[in-house]
C-alpha cells in the first residue's frame, strides 16, 4: 500500500541536517547535569549493590566504591535519545536498532558488576549483541577507498568484520578502565569526535545523541577523576564502546567504511595501543591474553614518576591530539591518511621505549631470549600448579596434601619459612586467611614472583573447600611478619 502513496507522504519530513548552537549546548550541558544528578543519588542511596571493594594486589582504593556509574550514563542517553526524537532531530525508527543493542550490551556488563559472570559468558553476549545489530541493517557491507571514488565489496565477510568491529572496541575501551577518570575521559573526547564527524556530514542525528553521551560522561567525571567516588564498571565501559562502534558504523553512508570509521581507528589509537602491548606481552609471556596486569601505559607512566593527575592529562592530551589527525582524514578526503599511519608508527615505537616495554632497540633480542625464559619458569609453575589441583582430589587428609605442597614448593624454590635474603609474597585466600611464601630474592621482579606464585592458588582454595581449613603451618597469623624479611611491594609499584 505505501508503495502507492506519494513520497512526501510516506517519507515524512526531512530531518534537520546540522544543529544549531544553542541546541549542542542545551543537549551537552542538560545531559551533564541529569548524569551528574544520577550519580549523586546512587552514592547518597544507592546501597551496598556492585561494591569493589579494595585488595592488597591491584585494587588500593581506601574502601569499597560502587562501580555501576554506567547506569545514570545509560539513562541519560536513553533520555536523551528520546528527547531528540520527540524533537524531530532523529528517527525513532532508524535509531531503534542501536539502542536496543546499546541496551542489551550495557546489561551484560551491569549484570557482571552486579554478579560476576566470567569472560566467556561476557563475549557470548558482546558477540550476541553485535549479530542481533548486523541483521537490523547496521554493518559494515563496503570497503571504500578513502582517496576516491569505488571500493570492495564484502560479500559474507561483512558478517565478522563488523561483529569484530563491534565487540573490539568495548573490550578496548574495558581494558584501559584502570585508572580513575581514564576511560570516561576517552569516552567524552571520542563521542565529541563522533558529535563532530555527524556535524561535518550534516547527520544531526549523530551529532544530538553523541552530544548526549559526551554530556553524559562529563557529568559523570564530575564523581570519577581522581580521586574516583564511583567506577564505571564493565557497564559503563562496555556501553562507551558499543557506542562509539555503531554509532560510527550508522554514521557512515550506507555501510561503506569512509572517513567515519577511519577517524575513530585513528582516535582510538591509545587504547588501541594499550591493547596491542597488553596481548603481546601476555602472548610472549604464557598468559591468558584476558589476564589482568598492572602493565598498562597508566601505570607505566605513574611508575615514571608521574602523579594520577598528570598521567591523565598527559594521555588526555594524546587523545586529543590523534582525534585531531583522525578528523583531518575526514576533512582532506584520505589525504592525510599516509601522515596518521605515520603519527601512529612513530607513536608506537617512542612509547614502546619510553615507558619501559622495550630497555633497549639494541638489546632487544636479548630481552627477548629473557622473556621466553621467564615464560618457561612460568609454564614449570603452572604445570605444578596443576598436579597439585590433583593432589587435592588424590590425598586422604590435609596433612598428606600439606606434604606433597610443602615437597612441591622445595622444588619451584619457594619456602613456607622465612630464610636468609628471601622476600615474601603475601597469598589472600577467599576465607579471609593468608599465606606468606617467600622467594629468593633474585634478578626477577615481585610482579613476576607473583605470577608465578599465583598458579598455586586454585589447589589452596580446593584445599579450603575440600577440608574446610589448610594444613597446619600454611596461615601467617595477622601481624607476625618476620623481623628483619622486606615485604614484597604492591604488584602495581613493580
């Protein structure tokens, strides 16, 4: 029927193609404001639900924070998308797609805050989200060339490309929300890029809900810059990725990856950065890729001497500047492209040497060789892990598994007892307890002692569950530490 309609009668009238600045204003400043509101009723009333509360090993906030900042984020670009709609600055319609998306992905990671689910439960629903996205229409189908006219088709590999695309970039986002105010700040620089791409390409639709968003989470720095009332979590953070994602994809013509998309690979360049060093060092070393360190550009550069405030403003800066050269693809039409390749070699390559994950361009084989020895201890440390995770299971009683552990501990030159030019690692058990084991003290790191030490847990809380307490000997009783045996620093100092 609507096919025999005429066309003013069923397109509707045409929407706004830029906003006015009276309008960016009214959609950056009032989503501050309610944002900021909703984070102050959480801490006022929002109870004891998605607490982080502080550990002795990556975690040193004073006392338990609650980390669904996330949620009066989400409400505020809900109502704010609303608001544009009612307003006639976007179609519901066309936009419904990516909030029922932006909705279900925010909910996994709420629902992780609230109750952890583990990593692949988590990528199942990132992945879910993203497919549910590409068969409403949003995806990516063409690879355009950025220098001019024609481009390459993508056939069946649209499919992954853009579920790739999709649950990349909130994992990326996840993965540098270790320091207070550092995710929240990109975010907001990220959706005034994507507020600006809109604006260039006379998408007011874009250019209102990313002004939401950017107001959102500036309202939400208000409780988050250091130090950090409230945390984003996994809500927040999986929520600023998904949005930058499709929110892009939508913003290019058509599915076609153009400027659009380039400008956001190229502001995204820190995270992306940070996330490159994190799998390859975790790949060289052995350890799951999905594994938490206190091996970020962050805490790289507070180890550098830098202060929580001047290491934000430093990699605010960064941020800044890589949107910059991001938005002069957009603008030149690809010309600029070759010179962003560079910028982001370059950085690359300084960064690697400046914070620390390359000592030497010249000794860089040999720190190689020193790696892939670590990562053989490593793998020795895992392997008796494990047979211990058997021992637990093969052992009659406790005293009998407190001998095998003590016999595999001699072997991995640990020690239960203190001993001459020994350090000691602290071990926090989930009943509460901890153990004291104490290493040489050698050329390795703490951190690296710890990594190792950690594959021992596993049989220790199998211990607990098993025969409700460890052997005799294995608990340091509070406040007993040995005279004269220095303390292994915190993990993130190392």
């Amino acid at each position: 029927m609507t096919d025999l309609l005429p066309p003013e009668l069923t397109m509707g009238p045409p929407l706004p193609l830029r906003l006015t600045r009276y309008q960016m204003a009214g959609f950056f400043g009032s989503a501050v404001v309610v944002a900021a509101l909703g984070v102050w009723l959480i801490l006022k009333r929002g109870g004891s639900l998605g607490m982080d509360a502080p550990d002795t090993r990556r975690k040193f906030h004073e006392k338990p924070i609650p980390r669904v900042g996330g949620a009066p984020i989400f409400l505020t670009l809900a109502l704010g998308t609303a608001v544009a709609g009612w307003m006639g600055l976007l179609s519901l319609e066309k936009w419904m797609p990516l909030a029922l998306c932006n909705a279900l992905i925010f909910s996994v990671g709420l629902a992780d805050d609230l109750r952890p689910l583990g990593a692949k439960v988590k990528l199942v629903g990132q992945i879910g989200a993203a497919v549910i996205l590409y068969a409403l229409g949003v995806s990516i189908d063409v690879l355009s060339n950025p220098f001019g006219e024609g481009g390459l088709e993508l056939g069946w590999w649209a499919l992954p490309l853009t579920v790739f695309w999709l649950v990349a970039i909130p994992n990326i986002v996840n993965l540098i929300d270790g320091m207070d105010g550092l995710a929240g700040g990109f975010g907001m620089f990220l959706c005034l890029t994507v507020a600006f791409v809109g604006h260039y390409q006379n998408m007011a639709d874009v250019e209102a809900v990313s002004l939401v968003m950017a107001g959102a989470l500036g309202g939400f720095l208000l409780f988050n810059l250091p130090p950090a009332k409230i945390f984003l979590g996994d809500g927040g953070a999986y929520l600023i990725g998904f949005f930058i994602a499709s929110v892009s994809l939508h913003s290019s013509n058509k599915g076609s990856v153009i400027g659009a998309l380039l400008v956001m690979v190229i502001a995204l360049g820190v995270p992306i950065l940070d996330t490159f060093f994190a799998i390859l060092r975790r790949s060289i070393r052995g350890v799951p890729v999905f594994s938490a360190d206190a091996e970020h550009i962050h805490h790289r550069l507070i180890l550098l001497g830098y202060s929580k405030g001047r290491a934000l403003v430093a990699m605010y800066s960064v941020c800044v500047v890589l949107s910059l050269v991001g938005i002069s693809i957009l603008v030149t039409k690809g010309i600029a492209l070759p010179v962003a390749g560079a910028v982001l070699f370059l950085l690359a390559l300084l960064a690697a040497r400046y914070l620390g994950y390359i000592r030497s361009f010249k000794r860089l084989r040999a720190q190689f060789r020193e790696t892939l020895a670590r990562r053989r201890a490593r793998e020795y440390f895992r392997a008796q892990g494990r047979i211990l995770d058997f021992e637990v299971e093969r052992s009659q009683t406790v005293e009998e598994f407190g001998g095998v552990f003590r016999y595999a501990l001699a072997r991995m030159g640990v020690s239960l007892e203190p001993r001459p030019g020994m350090l000691f690692v602290e071990m926090p058990l989930s009943d509460g307890t901890r153990m004291l084991l104490h290493h040489p003290q050698d050329e390795e790191s703490v951190a690296e002692w710890q990594l190792r030490l950690d594959q021992l847990s596993t049989s220790l809380e199998g211990c607990l569950a098993r025969w409700g307490a460890l052997p005799e000997g294995f608990i340091h009783p509070p406040g007993t530490a040995e005279a004269g045996q220095e303390s292994a620093v915190p993990l993130s100092a190392v």
